[in-house]
C-alpha cells in the first residue's frame, strides 16, 4: 500500500492563516481564500490581519531584496501591532543591524595624540618632547603644537592620496 500525503483539508485561509473546512467560506471565499469569519472583518482589520500573518510566515532564509524592503517598510507601519511584529521579525532575520547601524555614526572627526617624553636625536643627545598632534579630518589639517618652543602651532594640510586614513 501506498501512504496518504499529510494534505490538509479544506481551504487555507489568508487572513487568520487556518486550514477549515468548505463549509467555512462562502461561495465566493473559496477563491478569495477568505472564509466567512473573516469576511465580517473591516479591511483595516483585515489588512493588519493579513501582514500579520504574512510576519509569521516569512521564511527563515535569506530574504529577497523585495522581501527585505517589504520588511523595512512594515517596521515603520502607522499601526502598533504590525509594526511591533515586524521589528521582532526584522530581529531575528538581521541580528546585527542595529549594531552596525551604531557602528556606522561612530566616525572619528579629530584625533589627537599627546607625546611628553624624552627622547634620543640623532646624535644621541637626550631632549624634551612635549608635543600634541591633532588630525581634524573634515577640514584635512594636521596641526603639531610645541610646548617647550615659541613657534606655537604648526600646521600642515594634507593631500588627498588613494588610499583612506
């Protein structure tokens, strides 16, 4: 003997997401795939109905661009349920992107980097070095502040190369 395929019976239903049975749609639900429970729904109802569902199913693999998109969109949705669901499911899909969303703002405009030691030229004489270099990355200067002379700051632009910093 052969096995029976585990078909389920009936209809699905798109709004609440359950298999029933032909007798739970009316005449013209069988295509719409609606039965009449929810045919007595609003369309707003139906329609958070219908993306909720939509959330719970959405397959555990990689998304679309399409999928994505939808997804994205549904996060921002003007009604609390659907789009607290979303952010869940957006969650699980891409675990990492609110971090690198984080990751993203932190970008470092100027750096500076103080030196006060002493060290050796090249004649093996021992000075002082008191020192600060500041990188300003937006206007491009480097700038080295002397302690111990009268010079003050001196400035230095640099030149855009191929290579970032």
């Amino acid at each position: 003997m052969s096995k029976k395929k585990n078909c389920p019976h009936g209809h699905y239903c798109k709004i609440c997401g359950e298999y029933k049975a032909n007798e739970k749609f009316p005449g013209k639900g069988h295509v719409a795939h609606i039965c009449k429970v929810c045919s007595r729904l609003s369309a707003a109802e139906k329609a958070a109905a219908m993306d909720i569902n939509r959330l719970m199913n959405l397959p555990m693999r990689r998304l679309s661009d399409s999928e994505k998109k939808w997804l994205e969109s549904k996060t921002h949705d003007k009604r609390p349920a659907v789009a607290d669901t979303a952010r869940e499911v957006y969650n699980v899909c891409f675990p990492y992107a609110e971090r690198n969303a984080m990751k993203k703002q932190l970008i470092i405009n100027i750096l500076s980097f103080e030196v006060h030691t002493e060290v050796y030229d090249g004649y093996g004489d021992m000075e002082m070095a008191d020192r600060r270099f500041t990188i300003d990355r937006k206007s491009r200067v480097l700038t080295m502040t002397d302690f111990h002379t009268d010079i003050g700051e001196q400035s230095m632009c640099m030149m855009k190369t191929g290579t970032r910093y």
